[in-house]
C-alpha cells in the first residue's frame, strides 16, 4: 500500500475552481432536451431502439385461459364433496386445436400444455397425478378451483400499458411486445453521434518514418462504444490542430449530428485548439472538471449541438465516455438520465486518495472481490483490456482499505 | 411471505431422475467443441468477434517517451543540489513534432502533452509548478527523475502479448489493437444459430379467427438475443408439430448452423414431437434438468449439429437459454465456458423453497437490494421486461430470509 498518493496525482493547480462531477451531470441533465424525431418499426428489428411513447396492449396475454400442463381438464365443481372420479371424454385437445365441445360435469377431459381451456373446464390434474381406470381418471392429489390453468390477461390485459416511454427495447420485450399484438412501434430516430479526432500526432498507420507518432486509437474505440450501445455513429475523421480545420469540421458535423465527440486538444493550452475553439465560438460550459483520470474534459455547444470534447488520451477518454457520454446520450435519445449500474464489492485493494476529487479506477471482479489495475498511469490502454469496470471513488473518500465496499460499476451495465 | 411454495411448483414427479444444472452443464462442456473456421477481419471492424489466436504488439505503446502534461522538460541531472533554477529553451514542442535538437543540461523545454521527450531530457515540470523569470523558469515543486513523462513501452512493449486467444473484443480492446500497431487479426468466424420455432397453435399476426392462437414471441426473442451476442442468426421459421416437417427442418439446419435453438414441443409428450424427434433420431442427451423455470429442456444432437430443445413458454425458454444457451454458444464460438457474471446482493424478498431443484426468479436491483417479480408464473411475459436479470437459488436453498445475499445475475453481464 502507498501511504501517499503517486506524486503525479497532485496535478490540480491551487487557485482554480474546479466543478464537482455530479455538479456537471446535474447542469448537464437540466440543460439538454431529447431529440423529438420519431419513426415506425417492426417490432423484430426493435432492438435498442427507445420508444417514443407508452405501449398499450392490442388483446391480452394469454389471450384465452388455457392449460400450464399435460394433464387432464375438468369443472373443480365435478370433485365437490371428495369426489375423486371423473368419466373421461375420448376426445384430446392440443395447443392450438380450436375444440367446439363442452365437457359436462363429472367429466374430464386430456388436454395438453398451451390448449385453450374448453367450456366446462377450469381446473386441469397433472397426468402424473392420475390414475386412469377404464373410462375413467382417479384424481391422487387435491386440487384448487384454477389449478394448473393460465387465465386470460393474467399476464397483460388488452389494453394495458405493456412498455413504457423512454424504455430501450431489448430481447425480452421484444417477446412481451409480440405477444400482446404489437407489430409496429413509435421510437425515437436513433441517435447520430459524430466522432472526431484532432492532433497533428496522430496517425492511422505504422510507418517508419512516423515511428514516434501516435496510431489513433480513440476514434475507432469511440465508434465502437456508440455501436455498442445501439446508437448509429458518423464519422467525421482526423482534423490536424488547425483552428480553420476544426471550425469547418464542427460545423459541418453540428449539421448532420444530435452530439459530437471530438477527442484530443480539449484543454485550453497552447496546442488545445478544440478547447480554445469551444470557449472561444462554442458556448463552453465547463472544461475543468474534478476527477481523475479525466481532465481536461471540455462540455460546450456548437450552434446548439451539444459538443463533448474528450481528452486525447483513450483512458481518459474512455472514463469521460462511460462518466458524461453515457448519461448525455441517453437524454438525448429519449432514454432519460441514466444512472449506470454498480454493485457494492469489497476491496481487494488499499488505497490513499486525495480528497476533492471523484477518482474512477479500473477495476474487475474476481472471487467476489473488487481487485483494481497495477498502475493508475491514463496512459496504460491496456488496463481497458484489462478491466471489467470501474471503481469510483467520491470526492469526500480518502481512504480504502482491504474489504471495504467500494461501487463498482461493470462495463457490461454502460455498454 | 408464503410460508409453503406455491402448489404449481410441485411438478416434479417422483420416481423420475432429474439431473442438477451443474451436472447437465459439466456434460456439455466436456462433450462440445469450437467451431475450428476462421477469418481475417479489420481492426476497427472487430467488435464482438472472437480471437483465433493470442495477438503480439507490433509496436511499442508509447511508440517512445513522451510527456503526460504541458510543462517544461529538463534533465533530472540538472536540478540535484537543489538547484531550482534552468534557462528556458526558445524552442517549444507539441504533440506530433519531430525535434532534432538536444536540450543542455541546465535547460529546459517548452513540451505539450503527448510530444515525444528530445534528447536531453528526462523529466517534466507542469506549467503551473514553475515561475517564469526572463529566461529562466523557477521550479516550485521537487521531482522524481522521470516525473509526469510516459516510457516508451510502458504500457505495452513491441512483442508482447495484447490480447489472448478467445478474447472476445470491446471497443476498448479495439483501442489498444490499434495504439499497438495491429490493423487486421484473426478471429473465429460468427457463430451460425439456427432459430426454430414449432407448434400447430403459433401464429405470427393477430387475426379475429385466430384469436385462441399463440403469437410467436420466442424467434423474435431468440433471434434478438443472438444479435445482442454478437453471434449470427439464422431464422429458421416456424414449422408444425409434424414430425416429417420438423425431421426435414432439422436435416437442412444442421447442415447450415453450428448450433439449432428449437422452441415448443421439447418435452416428450404425445404432441411434443421436437422432444420425440431428438429421442429416437437425435441422440438426445437429457431433457429432464432439476430447474424452474426450464421444464422440459432438451440437449441433443441432430447429425452432429448440437440442438437445444427449449421449452415453448418464453420465460422458461429465455431462462434456459441464459443459463445453457449461453455457456454453450461461447464454448462453440471459441469464446470458452463463460459463467454469467454474478453478485451477492442482499434479498428484499423472502421465500421458502422446495429443495432438489435450482430456481431462477426473474429480479432487479433497487436500492441496492434484489426484488423479485410478484408472480413466479411462467406465463408472465412481463415479467421479462419488468427484471433486470435472474436470482439463482442452489438445490440445496430451502429458504430465503429478508436480508440474505442471493446471487444476482444481470442481464447485462449475460448479453
């Protein structure tokens, strides 16, 4: 355990105010609005689309009573007063049959799982609990009026709200959607995310002569998470640290998309031409932001196209994605503010922290226990690969020790 | 809290050998192999494949040493014996500059993040740690030798192992594929699953003379949920219970899928020709797993083509094919035996239950404790879009206090 933090850590300049992160997110949450397109769709090709209002039910599921079980189907009258014989029909109804008979009291009926009950029955006997004698069934088990029956609408009622507005739609509501009789739905356009990168050092392929630049890994990275979490991506390239450049960039791509990610120069130093630029032209709200890694990380507009401008750096990036980028496009698509989901694990770590500061460590899981990257350097991409997920650290915390619950949150919850 | 199970649970006849999860699990994980074909694919086009092969950096990251902050670089040598002052360079460098000078001992360099160290230096001092004097810069601060700069290497060196084999990839993989110099791997072709949906009683749109008829929720559910996997379906479409049908649909699947999802009919009950089909020409494994949801399950193998039998009900059908489908689509895939991600999570519900059996009930997380869905009725569609993932109760389980960790399974962690 170190007892103090890295030396490196201690890089906030005194004098200087910098914004608690949920302060940002709370600004953020209250300034921006969703995108208010909409279009149809098939429910099948729904996947991760977000629906533009709620879903009522078109019949009921079941949409008629019928049996949970192979077994026999009979009036809970018939087995009044103990009887436990019943006359059984020669007939058989199968899922799907559509059986026109009745079947009088004192009878019961085969049916099998998913038949629609027929008139004269409510009560169905596992054929496991039967004993057939002759024509008839003897019943080796007590029954309740209902049993082993699913009853119309138990599950949804025609004309019930099935899904609500906002809800992305994954696999299972898919399967709630259909069952219901929804064939088509109203969701929001997806959401159009522009990446950009910007830097003179970057390049996209190794060669000799540019062996000392950096191979951009942000942008297809970015492209990647956008796909992931089932927005459509625009890819806006690679602008050099020109301020002419940038400027035509950022407003071409204020045009063609709901939010833009530019990566790289997002201070508002000498070479930070995209922070300068947003302070500058770009309705900045804020590039000073108290956590680690993630600094500088610049929040602004672009001709009312909101603008993330991430850090250079792909961990920083990355962690300012998941922390800010996640949330914003979720309110943007019409999802709403969402909170990523984290668990409460134990440490298996110590650690000193220096208060003030939200610091997000990458983390993962392993024997029931949180176990966080060698080394907190935000140039090591390969603690990305390495990492299931974060830990984050609150601004107050200045100390975790072995076994402690820290909040973690897996990637798999943000993706 | 129900003091005793609820009666429809006690389905499990007696005098039948139900075999436990882990058992039926252990079975197909020693008895399947991975698919052995391969493609080469696109870095940036890589998202969710899987690695054929463990992936060597071909460049260092950092390709060399460079600068984590805006600052001013010196030699470290420069300042021993406390010397505090150093001449300022004229010279400045930013990210991407190739600089053929050599900094002296005693100076010192304007360098912005991310530009490669020039000869001569070694260390670096943030902008906001010095004063600047006429041509001098005051250092405010100590430092290490190597402080605030990144070596080359450090994160990854040329050669080194990236990624291993099995890896499936995320964007942030995607990333340090890059920033190490890889633009194309090799990865094992998608998975091909084959969804087949049967029963006399599907149809696929509602219509008033159908209006008993079950709409077939479970392909577009299976289907969704392939597309989440990453894997590639293949809809099979919907046959009857025909045993002739469902023979030749299964002759076709086999030779065009690594794998078949079947739902309806797995049982082996006068009408469950699929569970029928896979007994006496499919060399069926089992179809009597210890589980609820997830009776009747079957695992067979239709002409060496794996087949998972999966019940008609969607609950039971999307419980077993997280908890089987899964592991087995990642072990074919070359993904390996995964395990669901998993948490202990304390229980805000309490329950008894019948022990023998694993029970998965359908949960989510709220306030940091697990709820479970007001009815454990495998018809509840709804209760699928209403969870967040499953709680998973041992055989050995009989009850569960207000309070108690469970193990909580989200769905995220599984898609």
């Amino acid at each position: 355990m170190t007892k103090q933090p890295h030396k490196s850590l201690a890089v906030f300049p005194n004098g200087v105010s910098w914004t608690p992160v949920d302060e940002a997110l709370e600004h953020l949450r209250l300034s921006l609005k969703p995108i208010l397109d909409f279009e149809f769709i098939n429910v099948s090709d729904s996947l991760d689309y977000i629906l533009y209002e709620d879903i009522l039910a078109n019949r009921s599921n079941p949409p008629v009573g019928n049996t949970a079980v192979d077994g026999f189907g009979f009036a809970h009258q018939s087995i009044k007063n103990k009887n436990k014989k019943l006359n059984l029909c020669v007939d058989r109804i199968a899922a799907g049959d559509s059986y026109q008979g009745i079947v009088p009291q004192g009878s019961a009926i085969k049916i099998l799982t998913g038949a629609e009950l027929p008139r004269g029955v409510d009560t169905v006997v596992l054929q496991e609990e039967v004993t057939i004698e002759n024509d008839n069934i003897i019943l080796n088990t007590d029954l309740k009026r209902g049993e082993n029956t699913r009853k119309v609408g138990e599950d949804i009622e025609k004309g019930k709200c099935v899904l609500t507005k906002g809800s992305r739609i994954r696999a299972q509501d898919i399967a709630l959607l259909i069952a219901t009789g929804i064939n088509q739905i109203k969701v929001y356009l997806l959401l159009k995310i522009g990446i950009l990168s910007t830097g003179n050092e970057l390049i996209h392929k190794v060669s000799n002569k540019d062996s000392n630049k950096t191979l951009d890994a942000n942008r297809p990275m970015l492209m990647n998470i956008v796909k992931k979490w089932g927005y459509q991506s625009i890819d806006l390239g690679n602008v050099n640290d020109n301020k002419t450049e940038i400027k035509t960039k950022l407003n071409i791509a204020s045009e063609i998309c709901d939010i833009i990610f530019t990566s790289g120069g997002a201070s508002t130093g000498d070479e930070d031409y995209v922070g300068r630029l947003l302070k500058s032209d770009g309705n900045l709200y804020n590039w000073r932001i108290a956590m680690k890694p993630g600094r500088p990380l610049a929040l602004a507009k672009w001709n009312e196209t909101p603008v993330i401008g991430l850090p250079g750096n792909p961990v920083a990036a990355f962690v300012c994605t998941i922390v800010f980028g996640r949330p914003i496009c979720g309110l943007l698509s019409g999802e709403g503010w969402l909170k990523p989901n984290s668990f409460q694990v134990p440490a298996a770590f110590s650690k000193n922290k220096k208060i003030g500061r939200r610091e997000y460590l990458r983390a993962r899981v392993k024997n029931g226990k949180v176990e966080i990257f060698h080394s907190e350097g935000s140039g090591r991409i390969s603690s990305l690969s390495w990492a299931d997920g974060l830990v984050e650290l609150r601004e107050e915390t200045s100390k975790v020790n072995l076994g402690d619950l820290v909040k973690y949150i897996p990637f798999n919850g943000v993706f």
